[in-house]
C-alpha cells in the first residue's frame, strides 16, 4: 500500500483553492500550514493504478505550482 507526504505549493493567493481542489481527491488528505503558503498532503493508495491514476490528478489541478514529496513506502500485502 503506497503512502506517499507532499508538500503543495500553490500560485500565489490561490492557497484556499488548492486546499478545495485537494480536498475532492479520493485517496488524500490534506493539512494546510497554519503560517505559510503551503499545504502538507498525504496519499495512499492500494495498487499501482491507483496511484497513477491519483498523479494523474493532481497534475492537473491549475492552482497547483509544485508538489515536492517528502517521503514515501510502500506496505508490502498479505497474499
């Protein structure tokens, strides 16, 4: 199970609507900074077309200037 941190660095003034845009994605959460213009996102999901299909996503999401990941594993799952 891919779980994947981000942080979301919006154009600038469209923080708030960064925060809805990511908010609507199944698979994601999102904590917006309390004293900056960036918002921390957290992903998981369970297969590889999951994940891909999320990037996909996000990559078109026009408030968003950059999406820089933090961390990310992979959960091996019981057979």
């Amino acid at each position: 199970m891919p779980i994947k941190s981000y942080l979301a660095h919006p154009h600038k003034g469209k923080k708030e609507e960064l925060l809805a845009s990511l908010s609507y994605i199944e698979n994601c959460d999102v904590i917006p900074a309390e004293n900056k213009e960036v918002l921390i996102v957290i992903t998981e999901t369970n297969n590889k077309e999951e994940e891909d299909s999320l990037k996909e996503k996000l990559d078109i999401i026009p408030s968003l200037k950059l999406l820089a990941m933090v961390s990310g594993f992979n959960t091996p799952q019981k057979d």
